[in-house]
C-alpha cells in the first residue's frame, strides 16, 4: 500500500493580498509610464485618445494578471480536491485490506482452535473407550468397543489406530471356556467370565468383518493392516473382505475359519499358525506373498478358486488329509 500523496500547501490570505497589491502596482505603473511619457507633445484630441489608451492598456494588464492569478487558484483547489479524494480512497483502500487481513487472521485461528478442539474430543474419546476396554466387566468393554468404532466411522484418519487397538486387544492371552460347565463356585465364576470375554472377542471380529467388506461402501475403511500375531480366534470370518496386509502368524483358530473370497493387497503370514477346524480359502486372492509355512491345518481346507499373484510359501505346511488337490493346482498354475 502505497502512501498517499503530500497535499499542495493552501494559499494563504496574505499571498493573495500581496498578488492583489502586485496586480494593482503593475497596473498602476503601465498607466503612468504611457500616461506622461507616451503622451508628451500631444495635444487636443489626439492626448486625449493616447490618455485614453493608457488607461485602458493598463486595466487590461490587471485585469489579464487578475485573471491569470484566479485560474492558478482554481487549479489548486482543483488539484486539491483530486489529491484529498485519492488520499481518501487509498486510505480506505488500505482500510479494507487491514480489514481482510484481520478477518482472514481471525479465520485461521478459528479453524485451528475448532481443530484443536476437534482432535482434544478425539483424544478424550480415545482415552475413555481405551479405559473401558481394561475393565473387569464385559458390558463396559464391549461398550468401549463400540465407542472406538463410532470415533474411527467419523474420523478416517483414526481407523487404522483404532484397529491396531482392537489387534491388540485380540492379541492378549485367552483360554477359550471348554467342557462341560464346573459345579465349584469359583470354577463356575471363572468359566462365567471366560464366556463372557469369548462374547467380547466375537464382537471385535464382527466389527471388523463389517467394516472390512468393500460391498458396503458407507461403513467400508480401505487399506486397513491387521497385525494379530499369537492371537486365539474363534470362528473367524473375514470372507469377502478387502485387506492391505495381515499377519496370522502363530495364531490359533478356534473352530471354522472362513477367507472365501477375502482379497490381501499385500503380504499375508499364516507362519506356524494352528487351524483347528475346517478352513475355507475358497476365491481368495493374494497380491503378495502368502507364507503358509509349518502352518497346521487339522481338519479339512478348501482353496477352490484362489489365486496367488506373487511367491506363496508351503515348507513343513501339515495337511490333516494331505495337500488338498485344488490347492496343487492353483500354485501350480
């Protein structure tokens, strides 16, 4: 912003009064210089007309140097005027940019106090559900895992956090309930409680199996990487479902498994890991390497119709009725 324009000093009364008494001296003085000397040995009509003439010569001199003073006047107060009206536009100009600048300043710090403001409720909401996920009482946890699938459904940058949280909450020790119900009272709160968390873990891995399926693209979080090594899973079901990566590495799968028609982006591991029960792979598709080594498989899996784009790793896999023929024929190909 440029800086407005030095006014022309006003002319002051006294100027005038001495242009008006320079006007009047030089009139004056051309009337008496042509009064005497133009004049001398004139006589009758003729001094008359030269008189005459001297007069009139001199008035048209103050009058010409009258008229010439007031248009220099008027062309400063014009001048005046122009320079007043552009100093107020640049100085209003320079206003509205002060304005903008202090509203645009205003803005921004809106916006980071409302995002402050959004990530502090985030991380309180984080804190709280990870709370209530440590508790000893089964509706608090599962009332924590909820909570952290209302914050990752409106926070995408929060997802993959927030299934890293529920890895590891799968990822902890569990001893499934087995056998028949315990008569003792300590056993039977014992065996209460391991009921009620096997309850807890199915609810994680339904959360997961709903928001990991691309067929629902409302409540779908893509490029998710599931890290549950040494996990014990019951009944997992993940088919149809879209993972960049995974590790299942040394995990022990409690009763059926199904990966029909998951895909894995990337790199999947089922190193050591313990199928207990049958297992479906049936149109999975793996992007990357698949590693199956000293996997044990000790019921019946299908691989009917998948596919591995990449290296797939089989050293030391145990079958429970040896390599199944469609999964020969799909790494074969």
């Amino acid at each position: 912003m440029s800086a407005p324009e030095p006014r022309p000093r006003p002319v002051s009364g006294r100027s005038i009064a001495l242009v008006a008494v320079g006007i009047l001296l030089l009139t004056a003085t051309t009337v008496v210089l042509l009064w005497w000397p133009a004049t001398r040995g004139l006589t009758g009509e003729k001094l008359v007309t030269a008189r005459f003439e001297a007069v009139r010569i001199g008035l048209s001199i103050g009058i010409g140097g009258g008229g010439v003073f007031a248009l220099y006047l008027s062309w400063r107060r014009q001048r005046t005027t122009e320079q007043d009206l552009d100093n107020r536009e640049r100085a209003l100009a320079h206003q509205r940019d002060v304005a903008a600048d202090a509203k645009a300043h205003q803005d921004r710090m809106a916006a980071i106090t409302e995002k402050d403001g959004v990530e502090r409720r985030i991380t309180d909401l984080y804190t709280k559900a990870a709370d209530q996920l440590g508790s000893d009482k089964a509706p608090v946890r599962m009332a924590g895992l909820y909570a952290l699938e209302r914050l990752a459904q409106d926070n995408p940058g929060h997802r993959q956090t927030v299934v890293n949280v529920y890895c590891a909450y799968l990822r902890m020790p569990f001893d499934p309930p087995e056998g028949a119900k315990p008569t003792e009272r300590a056993e039977l709160l014992a065996h209460h409680q391991r009921l009620e968390e096997r309850e807890v873990r199915r609810a994680v891995q339904r959360i997961l199996l709903l928001h990991l399926r691309p067929e629902s693209p409302e409540s779908f979080w893509p490029d998710m990487d599931l890290g549950l090594t040494g996990a014990t899973l019951i009944d997992l079901d993940l088919s149809r479902c879209r993972i960049r990566s995974a590790t299942f590495a040394m995990v022990t799968f409690r009763y059926r498994v199904d990966f029909s028609g998951t895909e894995f982006d990337s790199y999947v591991w089922f190193r050591a890991a313990t199928f207990t029960d049958r297992a479906r792979f049936d149109g999975a598709r793996f992007g990357g390497v698949a590693n199956f080594s000293e996997a044990v498989f000790q019921q019946q899996v299908r691989f009917e119709g998948a596919a591995f784009h990449d290296q797939s790793r089989w050293r030391d896999t145990r079958f429970a009725q040896g390599r199944p023929d469609e999964l020969a024929v799909v790494v074969g190909s």
